[in-house]
C-alpha cells in the first residue's frame, strides 16, 4: 500500500469526514476552500486533491506514541505522551506559529487550563515549527500578533513525523490541518476533529465531550446530543433507554 493516499473532500477516518479543499497551486496557509485571507490574491483553481499521510491513530485504540522537546513555562524540555498516562489529553494540531487563527485558538485554551485540570486533563498544542520558534512568539506580547505567558505546552514537530502519525499533515502544504484529538486516561484515543484552516476550534465543545467521556466512563451510561454535565443519559439497552425517551418526549 502506498504511504500516502489523496483526499478530495473526502473521509480521513470512518467517522470523521474531512472538509478540505485547498488550492495546489499556493503554498501557505492562508488558502482555503472558497476563497483568501488576503481578499486582493487571485483564486485560480476552487478545488483540489491534498495528500494526507495514512493515519496511525484509530478511534477506541491507543493513540500513536509521541515525544519530542516542547517550551514549558518558557523552557525546552523533552516531553512524550506517556507523561500524560492516567490523565485525559486533549493533543491539538495548528498550522504554523505567528499565523492568524492560530493564537486565538492557543490563548482560548491556555486561558482556560483551570477548567481542564480540575477534570483531570491536560492540553498540548503541536506544529511543524521549531522550540525556538515558539519561544519566540511566547515572548511576542499579544497586542502584537503574539502568544503571551502559556500555560499548555507547545509541541515542536520539526520531522513532521507526529503530524504524519495522527494524519493531519499536508504533504504539499509542508503543515497540518488543524486536528483535534481527546486521548483517555487510559491513552485510548475518544475523539477526532479536524478543521479545514480558516475556521479555529471551540474550547467549550471540547471541554463538553471530555466531561461527556468522563462521565460515560465512571457511569456506564451514554451521552445524548448536546449532552452536557447535569443532563439527562441513556442507559444503553433495550428497555432501560425508555426511560430516558419516555421524559424526553
């Protein structure tokens, strides 16, 4: 089987559909389906194929291994998933540092680490750029485009070798897409997301489906739609879901 396959609007996992449309023909993040950032950039070719590596990472199986050096509290240092073992792990992929969506969706979930360490979860954002790149847009204050004082780590990835591995990477945009994965106490891998690049993540969905996989883990019980802690659960066999559907309607 060949180490890559070619996506057209099409399905990156069996679950998880992949919206992504990107022009082959412009090299930067900063094009997308449909149209530019910069509104003066010509629009020459509305949709072609990308070229995603196979992806290692498989709902309900272990998340692939991964480690590498990342800048914590303003240092470098080595960190690898294990680290993470009997923690949940929300492990985000971004295209590149010192970009436009990107700090908003990095600032939205370190401003926020109280709300994940007090469910027991972590946060680690991961790109393509070096350790000495991130430090530098740490250091950058963000009135300036830049990052400010983090409280997630942030992964370098200069082998692109992790982005390969979870499926996110863009061969022929040299970055990833921006996925989004929930990694279990246990280190089974719960859930995927993945952004096309103009459109940044929410952290209180996110926060939402741990606490919805935290509590389906303790409880047995399963989520409904929109779940969310206090609500209503289904218990999950033929008569015992009545219940829940007898209050619902």
């Amino acid at each position: 089987m060949k180490a890559l396959c070619n996506y057209r609007q099409g399905v990156v996992f069996p679950s998880c559909t992949l919206i992504c449309c990107l022009s082959a023909n412009v090299k930067n993040c900063h094009n997308y389906a449909g149209g530019h950032v910069y509104p003066g950039e010509a629009f020459r070719v509305p949709v072609s194929d990308h070229s995603l590596h196979l992806s290692k990472a498989k709902i309900s199986k272990p998340a692939p291994h991964w480690e590498g050096t990342a800048v914590i509290n303003g240092e470098f240092k080595e960190t690898k998933l294990s680290d993470y073992q009997g923690k949940y792990l929300v492990f985000f992929f971004y295209p590149l540092d010192f970009t436009f969506v990107c700090p908003t969706e990095i600032i939205a979930f370190s401003d926020r680490m109280h709300e994940f360490q007090a469910i027991n979860t972590e946060v680690v954002a991961c790109s393509v750029d070096s350790q000495f790149t991130h430090l530098a847009w740490i250091n950058t204050p963000r009135k300036q485009g830049g990052l400010g004082k983090m409280r997630i780590p942030l992964l370098s990835d200069l082998t692109h070798q992790i982005s390969k591995d979870y499926g996110v990477y863009l061969e022929d945009q040299g970055h990833t897409l921006r996925g989004l994965f929930i990694i279990d106490d246990k280190g089974t891998l719960r859930q995927i997301t993945m952004n096309d690049l103009p459109v940044g993540r929410s952290v209180d969905e996110t926060l939402r489906l741990v606490q919805a996989f935290q509590y389906t883990d303790k409880h047995g019980e399963v989520c409904p739609a929109g779940w969310k802690p206090g609500s209503d659960t289904i218990i999950p066999d033929p008569s015992g879901k009545l219940k829940y559907f007898d209050k619902l309607n």
